[in-house]
C-alpha cells in the first residue's frame, strides 16, 4: 500500500473499525458501527448506509 495513496474507501459489511488502518487518517469507511444487528441484507445495509450512493458520495467527498 502506497502511502502517496490518500484517497482510500473501506466497505464492509460487518463492523467498521478494523478497516480505519488501511485507509488512513483521510479515508473514509461505510458499514456498521453497532454489533448485534439481524434482518435480511438488504434492510441492514438500507439502515446503516451500506449503499451505492453512499459508496460514490464517499469517493467523490475524496477527488
């Protein structure tokens, strides 16, 4: 991993914090925050902004 590479996003499905090392202290990193949770993928990932939208905004808020 390139450290002139700032620009970095982390999508994970579970909780987020393992992710925050790899994409820096400029990255950005979309899941849960929470533990515990449990419904079908698509409501979790409605409720806690796991989506495409968020995954553009997210590369957009970093170029």
């Amino acid at each position: 991993m390139s450290a002139n590479i700032r620009a970095r996003v982390a999508v994970e499905a579970a909780h987020v914090d393992y992710w925050y090392k790899f994409v820096g202290l400029d990255g950005k990193v979309i899941g849960m925050t929470t533990y515990g949770e449990s419904a079908p993928a698509d409501q979790l990932y409605k409720e806690f902004g796991i989506t495409t939208d968020a995954v553009v905004e997210a590369v957009n808020s970093l170029v």
